[in-house]
C-alpha cells in the first residue's frame, strides 16, 4: 500500500526543503560576491597604494639626481604602508637619465620606468610607464 | 468457509486519512523554512552589506586618490606651497587645485583630509584619508600615503656671455691639470705631476679651498669619472692604470680609501673615461696590436669588471658617451673622429664612417650635445683647433663652416645644460679661456677671458649644471668662472 499517498505533509516538507536550500544557495552566492566585493576593494586601495609607493621612489630619485647627478642609485625606502625600491641609475651626466622602481604594499607589486630627457636647467621626462619587467634598465 | 469482515473500525484508513499529522509537518515545514529563511536572509544581508561596504571603500579609496592628486597640482604650481598640516582641497576660481580650510566633502558624503608633513625642506610626506558614515554599520575610511619632493625647481641658466673669475685655488708648482669631475660639493682634479689628484671644496664658489692635502698618488693622472661614492682615475701606472677610491669623505681622502684597481696588460696612459650607466668607457693612449677602448661593468663598491675591448689601431684621447654611442677623440691621421657602438660593453665594435680633419693634428678633446658634437685637437698653424660635427650622420660630416680657431692646443670641452653655451679651455694665455655660441652654426665667439703668468695655459674644463659655474684648470690652478646676471643670447 503506497505511504506516499497517505502523508500529503511529507511532499510539502520535501518542497519547503529544496526551497530553503535553492535559497540558501542564492544567498551563499550573494554573500559570496559580497565577500568579493570586500576582497576587491581592498585589492584596488591596496594597488593604488602600492603605486603611490613607486610614486614616492621616483620622486626622491629625481631630487637625488638633481642634487647630485653622479648618484648611483641602487637603494630601498621603508614608507608607512610598504616599501619601494629604485634599480641604478641608467646613463651620466645631465641628459638621458633612466630610473627603474619598484613600490609593494602587502602582496602587490607595481613598477615604473622613466625616461629623463635632462635634469637641468628643469626637469624633462620622456617616458613613463607602468610596467611588469623593466625595459629601459638593465 | 466464512469471510472474514473487518469492521469499519478494523480497516486500515487507505485513503490516508490521519488527522493532526499533516498540522505537524505543515508546521514542521514552516519551521524549517522559517530557519532557512532566516538563515538565507542573514547571509543575504550579509552580502549585500558586503557588496555595499566595498564599493564605500572603492569611492573612498578614489576620494583620497583624488586628494593625493590634488596636492600634486599644487607641487607643480610651488614645491612651497606645501605648508604643513591638515587641509581640504577644491577646484580655485582658476580651475587649479588649492588648499581650503581643512577638509573637503565630495559627492557621495566623502569627507577627505588631506595632511602634509614637511620632512626636509625638499620633501613633503602627503597622507590623504577618506571618511564616510551612512549607516551605523557602514562607515569606514581609507588612506592613502605618497612622497613628493622639489624636483620640479626650474633652474636657470645665466649670461654666459659675460663672464667673472669668482675664485682661484693655486696649489704651488706646476701640476698640469688635465681632467675635472665633481660631486657635491667637491672638484677633483688630475694632473700629470704634483699630488696627482686633488679635491677642491666648491661648497663657496667665490672661495674654493683646497682639502684633502695629502692625497698624493704619485703617478700622472688623466681620465677622471665618478658614480656613487667612487671616484674612477686613470693613469699611468703600469700595474694600475685605473685606481678606484671611495669618495664618501672627500674632505679627508687619502691613499688608505683606495678600494680596487684595474691592471692594463701593456701598460698604457688611460686618458679618456665616462660612464653609461654602470659601464665604464675608458680609453687608452697605447697602440699597436692592443686594445684602445675598453668597456667595464662597474658595481656601486667600486667592483670593476672588463667587458671587452676594441682596436682600434690609434690612440684615443677622450670619450664622449650619447646614447649607445661614445664618440672618440684620436690621433689617427686619417680618423681623428669615430663612433663606437657601445651597445653591450662585450661587443664593442666601430660605427658608421670616420671623419679625417684638415691636417694630421691630433684629436684631444670631444663633447656631445643634442645630435651635435664638438671636437678639438691639438695645435696646428694651418688648422682650426675646434669642430663642429653632427653626429647623426655615424661619424662625422662635411666641415662646412663648423669651425672655430682655438689658437692652442683644445685638450677639453663642455656644455651647459641648455647645449647653447660651449666652454673651450685652449693652450694659450691670450683668450685661454672662451665661451662659444653652440647654437649658431658658425660658432662666433660669445667672450674670452685672458690668463696670466699666475694661472698659466688652460687644460680642462667642466660646466656644473647645479650651480651654473664653469670650473677651469690651468697649469698651475684651479679656476671658478660665473655668468653674468639676467638672460643671454642663448635664453
């Protein structure tokens, strides 16, 4: 004698379950691009603060070439949020310097390279470019 | 045989009928679902705040994105415009960047501060922090940090073409400077005889002095480069024709900073060096069947590794470095001006065609600007000691009308930092020193300075570019040169 006929509560029990956990699936999925979401954001501050490192390693690299136009290069710097480090200078003299820097922020890493096209009478860059593998130092 | 009858109480209930059981699992039901729904709308929430939240740090993030920007602006306008503190910024009634008050609300409810720490009069820390607050639980803030230093100083250069000796230093004898590099606020000079090397402290233009008085190397010195904290000297010793020291305190340097050396098989004089990078040109008077330009790789201790090398087959007195080209000042007769591609300094190899001057006088001195160079050689009664030479062509180029008469020997050239102004220190007293217009193709002649018994013939020159001075070496001294005041021809 079928017992499925006899118990009407039972496919309605098994209704409200597969109900609840397509739910629940919806809602896992949206927590999870919630999650995402969070991750994401913390990767673009995390990124635009490594580059603003790399900024900040360029920055002291001109000064350092203006100062002193012999300067090697070849240094790190310990910021607030991270570090950044410069490669050795590229070229001598007043005309076709290179700078290469690195600036990290937890686990992102952001590189520039620049071209100087001459220090004085003022400051000329030629190129600048965000990179993966630097091109212009050896 | 009978039936056996059930009586209605006796049967089974087929038709399923079961009172008060189907209310327990309708609200057996509800329960579950009440605690699915419970829980899938927590974790929706949860997500949604989550979506909310991180897209309120991304705004932010820009928010102080833009703050950091801004101050930037500001940098450019005036490095001194940077005053420490807290402050806001907004677009100013000429469309630029500016400080107002001490924060900044942008659309959305970002409120953003920008703080400025002056670490030293040339570099600012920039800390830029973004604030919101919409909901109790969904307030936040985000920061952003930079460096920004007085790079952007424009710098200028004078009248050079009117001129003033500002200082002298003469050391006593007859040293016969040849080359002069600085560093700071330190000259050195090599010379053929006397201590050899000497530092000169330029820190007072008007007064140089003379430090580090018992540094005496006691072999002629030539060449002359520095990077970093190395001075690189070529001379004639036989086992160390390049002697590197450590320049770090220049005022006390002697032999004991002394940190490698570089042994030349065949012992020759190293009169030309210059660097490209970490590559270390240096050339050699020394010929036959032996290298006369050689390529080193350099480290920031003062390491020194040869690359390679390049016959030539003629002596070559100086190196001039543009790009991946050093052009070369020899001696040969029919070559006194070449290109060597210096591309990979363990590949070193001659490029395009050599240019043969009027005579046979040697090739001294070369310096480059832009795509041009200038060349000078050594005395000659039919010749113009001076050249002009373009080289985009490879090697050199028709004379056309480059020329300019030095009246002595050209050991040494420079340029300012615009490639107008042309310094020519030449052997002779009358106008040993000159100033020529490098822009004018007929290279007239801006000023000259007329030496005396007590400085002598001029040898060597350098055009320091952080001070617009011009540092001229003679015989027997050390020389300090300043423009005149106000722009000149070449402005």
């Amino acid at each position: 004698m079928s017992t499925l006929r006899s118990r009407p509560g039972y496919v309605f029990l098994l209704t409200v379950l597969f109900v609840g956990i397509i739910a629940s699936a919806a809602a896992v999925t949206l927590t999870m691009l919630g999650l995402a979401m969070e991750q994401t954001s913390q990767s673009i501050h995390q990124s635009m603060q490594a580059y603003e490192n790399v900024r900040s390693c360029i920055e002291r690299a001109l000064l350092d070439l203006r100062t002193d136009p012999t300067a090697a290069g070849d240094y790190s710097i310990t910021l607030p949020y991270g570090t950044c480090s410069v490669e050795m200078y590229g070229g001598a003299g007043n005309y076709n310097r290179t700078i290469c820097a690195s600036g990290t922020y937890k686990n992102i890493v952001r590189m520039v390279e620049v071209q100087v096209r001459r220090l004085y009478p003022s400051v000329r860059i030629q190129i600048w470019r965000d990179v993966t593998s630097f091109s212009l130092c050896n | 045989m009978s039936e056996h009858r059930e009586s209605a109480e006796q049967r089974p209930n087929v038709t399923g009928k079961r009172p008060g059981f189907l209310l327990l699992e309708v609200l057996l039901g509800i329960v579950v679902f009440s605690i699915f729904l419970g829980a899938a709308g927590v974790t929706l929430l949860s997500g949604q705040q989550g979506t909310m939240m991180g897209g309120d740090r991304v705004r932010g993030t820009y928010a102080a994105l833009r703050g950091l920007e801004a101050v930037r602006s500001i940098r450019h306008k005036s490095f001194s415009s940077l005053t420490a503190g807290q402050k806001g910024v907004r677009i100013g009634s000429d469309n630029k960047w500016e400080f107002n008050g001490t924060s900044q609300v942008f659309s959305g409810g970002y409120l953003n501060a920008v703080h400025v720490n002056l670490i030293t009069a040339n570099l600012a820390r920039i800390t830029s922090s973004t604030q919101w607050t919409f909901w109790p639980v969904r307030s936040g803030m985000t920061t952003l940090t930079t460096d920004l230093t007085n790079w952007t100083a424009t710098g200028s250069v004078a009248n050079w073409s009117s001129i003033t000796l500002e200082g002298a230093v003469t050391p006593g004898g007859t040293p016969l400077f040849n080359r002069i590099a600085v560093k700071g606020n330190y000259a050195y000079v090599t010379s053929m005889s006397g201590n050899r090397i000497y530092v000169f402290d330029i820190s007072n233009t008007a007064a140089p002095v003379r430090v580090a008085n018992t540094l005496s190397i006691g072999k002629p010195a030539y060449g002359i480069a520095i990077r970093g904290d190395r001075l690189y000297v070529g001379t004639d010793d036989s086992n160390e024709e390049i002697m590197v020291f450590n320049i770090s305190s220049p005022a006390t340097l002697t032999t004991a900073n002394q940190v490698a050396t570089v042994n030349i098989d065949a012992s020759p004089i190293v009169y030309g060096m210059a660097f490209r990078g970490d590559m270390l040109i240096a050339t050699i008077q020394f010929h036959g069947s032996f290298p006369e330009v050689f390529a080193f790789r350099t480290t920031t201790g003062g390491t020194v590794t040869q690359l390679g090398t390049l016959d030539i087959g003629a002596n070559v007195y100086d190196v001039a470095i543009s790009g991946t080209g050093a052009y070369i000042a020899t001696d040969a007769d029919s070559a006194e001006f070449r290109l060597v591609n210096i591309t990979s300094g363990g590949n070193l190899r001659l490029q395009g065609t050599a240019y043969n001057f009027t005579g046979t006088e040697d090739g001294r001195a070369v310096a480059i600007s832009g795509t041009s160079a200038l060349m000078g050689r050594a005395r000659g009664t039919g010749i113009s000691e001076v050249s002009m030479l373009n080289t985009t062509l490879g090697g050199g180029s028709p004379p056309a009308a480059n020329y300019y008469e030095g009246s002595g020997a050209v050991l040494d050239i420079d340029f300012d930092s615009t490639g107008c102004y042309a310094f020519i220190p030449t052997q002779s007293v009358a106008r040993a020193f000159r100033v020529i217009n490098f822009k004018n193709i007929a290279l007239p002649e801006l000023t000259s300075w007329n030496s005396n018994a007590t400085y002598g013939q001029a040898r060597a020159v350098y055009y320091d570019f952080v001070r617009d001075r011009v540092y001229v070496a003679t015989d027997t001294s050390f020389l300090v040169f300043r423009p005149a005041a106000g722009t000149g021809p070449c402005s």
